[in-house]
C-alpha cells in the first residue's frame, strides 16, 4: 500500500492557477482494473484507489502517511517558467522568422 504526494498541474485550458496549490496524497494500485464479462465496464476491488487527500503543504501530507504507517513517495513540484514576450519583437527588423498577417 504506497501512496503518492504531488501537486497537480494547473488546468493547460485556463490561464489561472486555481486547485494547483495544494498538495494531493493518492494510493496507487495494487492490482490492475478488470473487465466486467456481463456489461464490459471496467472494475476494480481495490476502493484506496478512489481516496484522494488534499494538504496545504508538503510537510503536512508527509506528516499524515508518516502518522498513519502509510509508505509513500514525493514527486517534486513542477513550476512552471512564464515566457517573456514583447509586442514590439513582432514588428523588429533583424527577426529570423517573417512575421506576417
């Protein structure tokens, strides 16, 4: 039963940076979703699976798997590096790629 501490990626549809500040602890599987022979949905005995815990910070999820026994892993944050643009760079004479209409 190892579980997983991450911070989700902002929302690539939407600029802000909403549900992207807090910390999430998931279980991963243990064992592989099945196919139901009579409807075909996919099922799965495993119910960890659909716990999902959010934290204000790193330190808090540690501290919670850490009290409960629960064996886990930490994926780094990924921040991301806002790309500097300029308006007046579409319209330079020395640019390498034409810029048209």
């Amino acid at each position: 039963m190892t579980a997983r501490i991450y911070r989700p990626a902002p929302n690539a549809m939407q600029s802000g940076k909403g549900k992207s500040k807090q910390w999430v602890l998931v279980y991963e599987l243990v064992e592989p979703p099945s196919i139901d022979p009579l409807m075909g949905y996919t099922t799965s005995t495993d119910t960890r699976q659909q716990v999902r815990l959010t934290f204000d910070s790193q330190k808090d999820a540690e501290t919670y798997a850490q009290k409960n026994g629960i064996a886990y892993s930490v994926q780094p944050a990924h921040d991301t590096v806002p790309k500097r643009s300029s308006y007046p760079n579409n319209f330079r004479a020395d640019r390498k790629i034409p810029w048209t209409h």
